[in-house]
C-alpha cells in the first residue's frame, strides 16, 4: 500500500475538519460526576463526542489506541482531557506525566476535574504538566456550571496547537 502525502489545500482542509470534529475525553470513575459532566456539557453543547473512560489505564490505552482501544476509529486526540485523579489502576497524575512525557500528547490540553481540596496535589498537578486544575464542587448545581465553564473555556475560547 502507498502512502498517499497531501497538498499544503488538503492538508489545510483536514485541520479545519479535525477543529469542528471536537472530541472530550472524560476520565472519571464515580458513575455520579460522570452524570453530571455529562449532562452539563450536553448543555452547552460544545463537543460531538465525549467519550468516558473510567480509569487511568484505560485513558493510556484510548489515548494511544492500546489495549481494548487499540482498534478504535475517530481523530486520533481529544480537544481536551477532563482527568479526575483519583482513579483505579492507574493515578490521574501518573496518568498526566506519561501525557507529557510523550511527544504525541506532550501538547495534549490536560484539564484536572477533581474533588482533591490537598494542596499538594494541585502544586503536583501543574507541576506535571496540568493546564487548568479545577476542584468538584460538593453542590450539584456549582458543579454542573463548573464543568459547563470548563467545557466551554477548552472547547470554544482556547486555541490549542494542531497535532
């Protein structure tokens, strides 16, 4: 099979495809914050997919197409990762410095969307590279806008490098 090079037209046309086919991965294990991401960004109605893992490993793996998503079809990144941090298997900051430690998502917007009120995880969040850390809020509806405002920031305001 050859491979096919584009044109700098087609090459242009594609990045622009890939800026409305905006995608939010969803790191989360507790199935109620799952719920009221879910129904918050569904609100603003910012991305076409958010696709939900629910545990550091199975971020890895979907991020770069391993494991059980190592078949799966759709852009190769998501806009933006909303990473909780404590998760099973495999820690939201291990999660973040494996991101950061490889080329393909060094430059991948990483947001923490955790209920972690420790300092120490907040310094230790950027420090690994975190671009925005945001607290769970313990009121349903603070969180709900949370999200929202989050999903929004990262969805339609930033402008993220194209990969």
């Amino acid at each position: 099979m050859t491979e096919k090079t584009l044109t700098n037209n087609e090459e242009e046309l594609w990045n622009a495809m890939r800026m409305f086919n905006k995608t939010i991965l969803l790191v989360e294990d507790n199935p109620q914050d799952e719920m009221l991401a879910l129904r918050a960004l569904g609100k603003v109605n910012l991305a076409n997919d958010v696709i939900v893992v629910r545990d550091g490993q199975q971020a890895i793996d979907y991020l770069f197409r391993e494991g059980e998503f190592a078949d799966r079809e759709g852009p190769d990144l998501p806009a933006v990762v909303l990473l909780d941090l404590g998760l099973p298997r495999l820690g939201g900051l291990e999660v973040l410095e494996r991101l950061r430690a490889d080329p393909r998502t060094e430059l991948l917007p990483v947001a923490i969307l955790t209920s972690s009120d420790e300092e120490q995880d907040r310094l230790q969040s950027y420090r690994n590279g975190a671009n925005s850390f945001v607290r769970k809020p313990l009121d349903f509806a603070e969180f709900a806008e949370a999200v929202s405002q989050v999903g929004v920031y990262w969805m339609a305001v930033n402008d993220p490098p194209v990969f």
